[in-house]
C-alpha cells in the first residue's frame, strides 16, 4: 500500500520544496519507488527545482478533470518520478485544489511512497494537502517565528486527525540557532532530520538536481540520507566528505 506524505511549513524560505526533492531521491536512492507531487498550485517550484519548466499534462489539468493524474506523472533523469503543476497563471483557472483529496488516492499501488510538497502558510491549498495525505513532515528552521509558525501547522495537522511524524530542522549551522533540543521542547514532537546549511545544495539547485546526485558525500546529501533510512527503518552510516568549492568557500569566510 502506498503511503501519502504531506511536506509542511507555515513558513515560506525553509527549504520546503529542496526537501521534497532531495528526500525524494534519498528514498529512492535506498529503493524505494517514490513519486513527488507539487502540491502548492498558486505558487509551484517543485518542476523548477529539477529543470521541469513545461509538461504536457500537470496536476492543475486532472484537478480540472481533463485528465487522469496517473497521466500527468512523469520519470526525471535523476530516476524521481515527479508530478508537476502548471506554472502559469491561466492554469490556476477552475483547478480546486480541495479535489486533491480525492485524486491522489488513484496513486495507490503506483508508487511505495508519495510525498507531497504543500504550500506555504495555512490557506487553503496547504489544507487541501493536509486533508489528502497519511502522514505529516514539518520543515522549519531553527529560528522562532519558522518555529512559531510550524506549531500552529503541528496543531492544525492534529485536529484534522493526521499523524505529524516528526520535525525536519533545515537550514542550521548558525551561531544564533536555538539549540535543537529547545526546538523539540517548543513544537513537542522529536527531531527526526538536522539538515545543514551547505553550498551543495545551491550548487544542485544550479544543476537542476538533487544534492544526493550531484555532491553524494556533502553534508546536505548525507542528512537527506539519515532522514530517509529513518523514515523506512534501514541503519544507515556514512560520513560526509567536504567538496573542493564547499571548501573554498568556507576558507574564504574564515578570512
């Protein structure tokens, strides 16, 4: 049975959307068959973020009822099977994203596990996402207004009877980051991924891929890595090795 996994952040710049990818090919990359879905239809980067700019049939077109969504799922090269949104703004004409809850089910079967990247904030898209999936993932930063915001997801996810997982703490590494404890105690679920701030993942973002393709052994790679042997139960131990430009640059600021 596949499992539907909601990405989540109340706040915008968390580094949504690279978790969705970059799990993604975490997951995959530990075999398993795994479909992301771009679920914020306002404003979607998840089709960006690989290079995927233009398709003939995106999630906005079966939300309409043109099509059928196991239609609109496409394989990147990366191996990621990615199920886009339209990015223009005639594409949000007539596409309710409250039908994602009865289309997504149609996934079943197609995939071991489907993560869904929601929108930002607590509109109705990102309730939409909420209503449609098993499981919750909640993406924040180590910062008090990400964390403030990601409680009242935490909280909304709960009343909607959904299982929040545990806590994915991006972007960290910073001397004025609350300490990870602090943030568990604030939002009262655990930790289940630290992921780093890294040049890595910038310079994936330029390659139109996922770090775990383009830098392996970078820090960003091997916390996607940790978090995915997590999520499906596997030991996973590897140490991260830091490239030639992370290298450089980090050089460059202790100048």
């Amino acid at each position: 049975m596949t499992r539907f996994v909601g990405i989540l952040s109340a706040k915008g710049g968390v580094g949504k959307t690279s978790s969705v990818v970059n799990l993604g090919a975490a997951l995959n990359h530990f075999g398993r068959d795994v479909i992301i879905v771009d679920g914020n239809l306002s404003t979607p980067n998840l089709g960006l973020h690989l290079g995927v700019y233009s398709v003939p049939i995106s999630l906005h077109d079966v939300l309409k009822g043109k099509n059928r969504i196991e239609e609109s799922v496409y394989m990147h090269n990366s191996g990621i099977k990615l199920l886009p949104a339209g990015i223009s703004l005639a594409d949000l004409k007539d596409a309710n994203p409250d039908k994602l809850k009865r289309i997504l089910p149609s996934l079943d079967g197609l995939a071991d596990i489907v993560l869904v990247d929601g929108a930002a904030g607590l509109g109705r898209e990102a309730l939409a996402v909420l209503n449609a999936v098993d499981d919750v993932l909640i993406i924040t930063n180590p910062e008090i207004p990400s964390i403030t915001d990601s409680l009242k997801t935490i909280k909304i996810a709960e009343r909607l009877g959904k299982a929040v997982r545990g806590i994915i703490v991006t972007r960290t590494g910073s001397e004025s980051d609350l300490a990870l404890e602090n943030v568990a105690a604030l939002l009262g679920k655990p930790i289940i991924g630290v992921i780093p701030e890294d040049d890595s993942m910038k310079s994936a973002l330029l390659k139109k891929s996922a770090v775990i393709h383009t830098d392996p052994k970078s820090r960003s790679a091997i916390a996607y890595k940790r978090l995915a042997a997590y999520l499906i139960g596997l030991k996973y131990e590897e140490e991260y090795s830091e490239g030639f430009f992370s290298s450089f640059l980090r050089r460059l600021r202790l100048k």
